[in-house]
C-alpha cells in the first residue's frame, strides 16, 4: 500500500513535495488510527499502563493530524502560515509540527502565524479539540480511579471463557 501512495503521490512522501494527495491520505490512516484509539479508550473498564500509553498516543496523533492538514493548505497557498522572523517565506514540515503542538496545548508562542482565514479557524478549532481531550480522558481517568480488574471480566468488560484446566 505504501508503494501505492509512493506513485500517487510521485513519491513526495507524507509531508514533503508539491502533493497535496500525500498528507491527504496520511491524515484519513492517522484519523482511523485515532478513532480506534479512542473506541478502545472509551471502552476500557479499568486503567492501567496500556490505557495511559493510549491516551498519551491519541494526543500525540492529533497533533501529527493537524500538521497534515496544515501542510496539504501550505501546499495550496504557501502564505497560509508564516514565520514571524521572515526569514523563510513557507514554515518547514519541522515548523509545522511544532506550530501544531503550540497550537493544541494552547501555548501559542507567536512566532508562525496563520494569515489564511481557514488555517486561523482550523488552529482555534485544535486548540479547542486539544483542551477538550484532555478534558474527556481527565474524566474519564477519575471515573475509573480505584477499579480493579475483574479475572472474570476482559478490558472492554464482557465476561471471559470459562478455563478449563
């Protein structure tokens, strides 16, 4: 599959390149990869080193999402994103990145701004999906506090096979 996207995408890799259809594809992979994180998130009965691993991946997944999506818009308009310091006219795939994750923990340090009217929306919509998340997996970490894991009961709660032995 991945040679597949090499050729549709002349082989500009996920981020690099003048292809729009390269982070396009990458985001819809890291998209269904989230969601079913965050399914076996929801579902998870009891916390433990995987649960936390997992959430600490989605989060970090959003913020490789994010980057996607901003670099397939500064393919399309190279001044959607620019660096305060101006030395370079485009941000980096690195700036990029880096932007994204200032952006979705709300630290924003101003040095790339967003001048396009879409990338402005689409940074305060992350911004909003990265508070809300840590919100939701907060709550749910307390709801599940002090549960202990049933040895009839699996992760998602349904109840194992009996052993035989």
């Amino acid at each position: 599959s991945w040679f597949i996207i090499s050729v549709l995408t002349d082989g500009s890799g996920l981020f690099s390149g003048t292809s729009v259809l390269a982070p396009v594809i990458f985001m819809v992979i890291l998209m269904i990869i989230f969601v079913l994180l965050a399914r076996w998130l929801i579902r998870a009965v009891y916390i433990d080193r995987e649960v936390l691993c997992a959430a600490i991946c989605g989060y970090l997944v959003l913020g490789v999402l994010w980057t996607g999506l901003y670099r397939a818009i500064t393919i399309v308009d190279p001044g959607a994103l620019i660096a305060a310091d101006t030395s370079r006219p485009t941000p980096s795939v690195n700036d990029l990145l880096y932007f994204s994750y200032t952006t979705l923990t709300t630290t924003g340090f101003g040095d790339i701004l967003p001048r396009n009217p879409v990338v402005r929306m689409l940074s305060v919509m992350e911004a909003i999906v990265g508070t809300f998340y840590n919100t939701i997996i907060i709550a749910r970490f307390v709801g599940l506090y002090g549960v202990k894991p049933a040895s009839s009961l699996d992760r998602e709660g349904r109840m194992n096979a009996p052993r035989e032995g």
